[in-house]
C-alpha cells in the first residue's frame, strides 16, 4: 500500500478553484487548502466594507472544491 501524497494549495480566487477542483479527481493525493483573506472587489469587497467582515467569496469556493 503507497501513501498518499500531501499538497497544501495556496491561494485565492478562481485560479484555486480550478486547481482544487481538478487535484480532488486523484485517489493518491491527500489535498488542503491555505486561501488568501484579502478580497476587496465586487460583492465580497461591499459586505466587508459596509459589515466588516472577512470576505467569503474565496474561502466558500474552496471548500466547495474540496
């Protein structure tokens, strides 16, 4: 039996997304994420300006791929 390999991906954006998404398909890859925190354009830019709260946008798509 082989170990699975680990690969942490960092980022943020679309770009993780799509990475994340298509790493997911292989059995032998043990896979994490480290997303960036520091959005600030379209709607995830407006709820931290108007509730100060960390952007969602980019944390949620990398758990969606995940």
């Amino acid at each position: 039996m082989s170990k699975k390999k680990k690969i942490v991906v960092v980022g943020g954006g679309t770009g993780t997304y799509q990475v994340l998404s298509g790493l997911k398909n292989y059995p032998s890859i043990e896979l994490s994420a480290v997303i960036s925190m520091c959005d600030s354009g379209g709607s995830t830019g407006r709820l931290r300006k108007e509730l100060g709260i960390l952007p969602p946008g980019d944390v949620r798509r990398a758990i969606l791929a995940l």
